[in-house]
C-alpha cells in the first residue's frame, strides 16, 4: 500500500522536476503539505517523514490539532477565509497566515497575537482570477494592504498567496500565476525582504512553478481526498 511517506516523496519529485524544468534553482520551491480535514495521526505520519510545514483552514479544527501535536517542531500555517470572530485564535495559535485580504483583519491579527511570540508571518490573499465571488484583496489595494501590515512589528509581510480560477485552460493558468508574480516583484521593489510567492495546488504545480511560485501547497496528493469540513 501506498504509504503517506511514498506519496510525499512523489510530491518533492515533481516539484523538483518543474523547478528543473523551469529552470529554477535547486529548492527554491517549498512544500506545504495541506493537512485540513485529515486526522492527527497521518500528520505524524508526515512529519515522521520530514515534513514540518504544514496548512489548515478551518480554524477549530486547527487550533485542536495544533494543542494536541504541541510536542512536534511544526509550522502551522492558516490558508482558509479568515473571519473577524476567529482572528484571535489565528493570532495565537499560527506561525504563518496566507489569507489575509482586508485592513481590519490585520488591524486584529497585530492587536491579538500574545507578546512573546515571534512575529506572525503574513501572505497577503490576491484575487487574480476575473471570478468576483473569489477570496482575495483586489490587485489595486495589495500596495495599501501593505504598506498597512508593515506598520506593525508583531506582523511579518513575506509575500502573496493566490488561488486561481478552476480551470483545465493552462493558458488561463498561466496568466493568472504570472500575474501574481507581476504583483510580487513588484511588491519586493518596495519591500527587499520578501521572499513567498505562494502560488500552486496537487492540481497545477508545474503551471505555478513555472511562473515563479516558491511555496506550492498540497493536499490531495499527499493525503488523498478529503473529508466534509465540520466547519465553515
Ligand atoms: C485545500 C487547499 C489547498 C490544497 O488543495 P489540493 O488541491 O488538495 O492540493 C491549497 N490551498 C488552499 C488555499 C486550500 O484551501
């Protein structure tokens, strides 16, 4: 049987060759394995493997996983649509948010994140596909958005994350990662120390990797299919 470890190795293999293809540098592209809806155990099981960085989006459900799993060296990072009402216990539980998309939310995440902890690394949520309804800051507000987060010290701006529009058109794709990475470079002309383009899902990696991703983040592939969120 196909073990968790197998299928996480499959998953290094084929961003190692995008990144090969692509001409990218050895390791410039990191692994978040999306662990939501999926059971503490197949978590060790990834860590065991090696994995430390790992992706929820249902906030209760997270923060048990995380109190239960306190013992092991795991990043968490938040990826789901981040409410006012749960912001608190992203503040206290999350190493990483890659959802934010609006001022308010940083405004609470800065106000609640408990002193003592390191700074919370922030990826601003962009909306590149022409889908309204999709999640994400408006490619005309990140510059505002930023310039926001970066007032304060207990937030860390590190990038911009994007979901792009479902589609099999891979030139659709393509133009919508590429935009997102217009939008990066052009963020890091005003802010050097970014260094996350957190762009590529198990179903276009090689798509993201190809317009400059450097985080992709799978679920699918390493977990198998997920469960119904108990949670919205
Ligand atoms: C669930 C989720 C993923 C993982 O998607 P897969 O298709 O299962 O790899 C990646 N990013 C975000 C924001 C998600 O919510």
């Amino acid at each position: 049987m196909i073990t968790i470890a197998d299928r996480l190795k499959l998953a290094y293999a084929r961003i190692a060759q995008a990144t090969k293809k692509h001409s990218r540098p050895e390791q410039s592209v990191a692994l978040l394995a999306v662990s939501k809806t999926k059971p503490q155990n197949l978590i060790v099981e990834a860590y065991q493997a090696g994995q430390r960085a790992f992706g929820e989006s249902y906030v209760q459900e997270a923060v048990e996983k995380i109190k239960a799993l306190a013992e092991y060296d795991i990043q968490w990072h938040f990826i789901g649509p981040l409410q006012s009402n749960k912001s608190a216990l992203v503040a206290e539980h999350f190493d990483w948010v890659q959802s934010v998309e609006r001022t308010k939310i940083v405004t609470r995440l800065a106000n609640q994140r408990p002193e003592g902890l390191a700074p919370l690394n922030v990826l601003i949520q962009v909306n590149i596909s022409e889908e309204s309804a999709k999640s994400g800051c408006p490619l005309e507000q990140v510059d505002e958005l930023a310039q926001h987060i970066s007032q304060y010290p207990n937030l860390r701006l590190r990038g911009l994350m994007a979901i792009p529009e479902k589609t099999p058109d891979k030139a659709i794709l393509d133009a919508q990662f590429a935009r997102l990475n217009a939008c990066f470079i052009n963020l890091k002309s005003q802010y050097p120390e970014l260094d996350t383009l957190s762009m590529g899902m198990s179903s276009d990696v090689e798509a993201a990797i190809g317009q400059g991703s450097t985080m992709v983040r799978i679920g699918t592939d390493i977990f198998g299919p997920r469960e119904q969120p108990k949670e919205k």
